[in-house]
C-alpha cells in the first residue's frame, strides 16, 4: 500500500504535476498534525460522543468536558482530514468511519489510536536510534497502564484478522491441542477453538501481560477452551510432542536471529508428529520499497522499539528449517494488508 498527497482541486493537480508543491512539508507537518487530531479524537472520546449524529461543538465539547474553542479547532481539522462532516454547524461522522471509530462495533480501532499515543512519543526516538543503534526494549519499558492498552490495541488489529485467518490454517480437524506464543487477547486462539471443537488452546504470556489479556479473552471466548500460562518463550522449556499447533503472532521481530533459532528448535521439539508452526508477521520485503509504506514503515518502528525489526518470508522460513520443519504455502489476509503468516509441518 502507498500514501499518497492527492489533489483537491486543478490548480492542486498542476502545481504536483509540475512539482511545485512542497510535498515534504506535505508528508511530514500535514501528516503528522492530521495524525495527531485523529488519535486525539479517539483519546478524547470526540467520536463516541457524536456517534450516528450530527452535533454541535458546543454539545461534543460538552460531553466530551474539554474547552469548547479548542474542540472547535480540533472537528474542523477532523473536516479537512476527511473524517467529519460539517454542515448547519453540526458536525457527524462520516458512515464508513462507524466501523472503525465507534465502540459499538468490533472492529473499532479506538484503543489502538490511543496506544499510539506511546507508540508516538517512541518513535520521536528514531534519530538517537539511527545514530547509536541502540533500541528500547518494548516489554521492560511499559507501565500497568500502559500495558492495558497495549493488549487492547492488539485485540483491535487482530479481531477481523483472527477470524478470517481460522478457516485458513492447515490444522488437522482432529487436532486437540495448541500452543500460542504471546498470544495476549487471545483472538487467534479463540477463533480456531470455535472453528475445531476438539482444540484446547494455551497462551503463554509474559506474567506482567497476563491481567490484561485475560480480561480480552473473558469477553470472547465462548468455548471455555482457552487458558492462560505466565512465563516467557525465550526461556521455558516448551515439551516434547505436546502440540499440534504452535502458534507465535507479531511476537518475532522483538527476537534476535539467534534467539528466533533457537525458539525454533524448541517448538519443533514440543510439536506433535505431522504438526505445524506458524509465524504471523508484517514481511520485510526483501528489496528495499518493495511492498510499500506498509512493509517499511513497520520495519523501521519495529527496529526501533525491540530487538530486530520485520523478518522476510525466507529468514522466518530458515528457522524453521533449520529446526528440521518443512515449508508449507504461507498464508495472507486482507484484514491486515503485508502480514502473513508463514508455515511449516513437522
Ligand atoms: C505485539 S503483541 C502480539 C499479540 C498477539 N499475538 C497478536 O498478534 O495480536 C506481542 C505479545 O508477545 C508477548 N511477549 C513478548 N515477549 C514474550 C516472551 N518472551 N514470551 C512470551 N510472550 C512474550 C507480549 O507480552 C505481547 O502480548
């Protein structure tokens, strides 16, 4: 996927095809303040406070208790970005932001916009990054609060993904035991475990995240098949020949090359004859700019706030075979556009 600055009018259109417009200041000052606003709409509650209406600043401003000038700067920047419409000076929002904005729906994405608060003052680390390679270190840096929101924004991204990826898994239909590495609200696992009547799931998650998560998972899982197990992946002895799937999604890229090797060698150790091993993953292409923005610009904040950074399709592969799996066809979505998940059977 790209972003692209777009014209509005035809003298927009001349002045990018004649690159007259400052498209640099476009990308970043433009962006990022557009950004900010929309996040700000989701952590200030703007657009559950309009829902399915249309209101007047006065009346958001009032339910959502900030200052009403303010928040009149706010919903017309909110305008300009395309989210709201105004119109007898009343402000809605537009039908096919319900979906994504709006609590009542499940693929709201309002905790998400609101982790990015953190996740932006992160990435005003780049530059000391770039400079010193030094990272942060994502799971030893967030606070109680912080890691509710964090496993609620990942219950956002992964709520569409998680059931259209369950009738795409190569599980046996007889499989009855699955293991899912930080596998927090749990999603991924529920959704199979509704799907294959027989499967049990756990979830082995860093003690610190397990309160959280748990409480994601309570909310949907209708299977009571589903149990959680405190402890970390990189150290635990994961069994031998307990599983038929072992499952470890958007969790790799906060591994070293060493450390994914040998969690490989562990799972393939804790599978079942005939078992398979999936990572899901944003892939690093293997070209520079290949697979756009997406695949870059998660590469880049993933190197920033953990160990490595996206893996490609073949790094992820060779871990796998080097643990003596065999490579299956990965498997894509197009709830999650350049994730995949990438397989391999014992
Ligand atoms: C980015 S989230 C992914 C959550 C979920 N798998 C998904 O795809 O939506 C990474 C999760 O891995 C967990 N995690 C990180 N390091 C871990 C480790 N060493 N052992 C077990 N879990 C770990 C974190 O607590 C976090 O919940």
């Amino acid at each position: 996927m790209k972003l692209k600055t777009q014209p509005e009018n035809p003298l927009e259109w001349v002045a990018l095809k004649l690159n007259l417009a400052p498209t640099p200041l476009v990308d970043t000052q433009i962006a990022f303040n557009a950004a900010r606003a929309i996040m700000a709409g989701a952590e200030l509650g703007i657009y559950e406070a309009i829902g399915k209406n249309s209101k007047t600043a006065d009346e958001i401003a009032a339910e959502c208790k900030t200052n009403t000038h303010a928040t009149k700067q706010l919903l017309n920047c909110l305008v300009g970005v395309g989210y709201l419409s105004w119109s007898d000076d009343k402000y809605s929002l537009k039908t096919k932001y319900h979906k994504w904005l709006l609590k009542e729906s499940e693929s709201n994405l309002i905790s998400k916009l609101r982790f990015q608060l953190i996740e932006w003052n992160w990435m005003a680390m780049l530059e000391d990054y770039v400079r010193t390679g030094t990272t942060l270190q994502l799971h030893n840096s967030v606070n109680e609060k912080e890691w509710n929101l964090y496993q609620e924004g990942m219950r956002d991204l992964s709520v569409n993904a998680a059931k259209e990826l369950a009738g795409k898994i190569p599980i046996s239909k007889n499989a009855t035991s699955m293991l899912d590495i930080g596998g927090s609200h749990g999603l991924y696992s529920i959704e199979l475990c509704k799907k294959y009547p027989g499967l049990k799931s756990t979830i082995l998650e860093l003690p610190a995240a397990i309160e959280s998560a748990s409480a994601i998972a309570k909310r949907y899982d209708t299977t009571g098949r589903v149990s959680y197990k405190g402890g970390n992946a990189l150290e635990d002895d994961l069994g031998s020949e307990l599983y038929d799937l072992v499952m470890i999604n958007n969790v790799v890229h906060h591994f070293t090359p060493e450390q994914n090797n040998a969690l490989a060698q562990k799972i393939a150790r804790a599978l079942k004859p005939g078992g398979i091993f999936i990572i899901g993953e944003f892939i690093r292409a293997e070209k520079p700019g290949e697979g756009g923005v997406i695949a870059s610009a998660s590469g880049l904040y993933f190197s920033v706030i953990s160990a490595s950074g996206n893996w490609s399709a073949d790094e992820i592969e060779s871990w796998q075979k080097n643990a003596g799996l065999k490579p299956e066809k990965p498997v894509t979505t197009m709830t999650i556009p350049g994730w995949k998940m990438i397989i391999a059977r014992k």
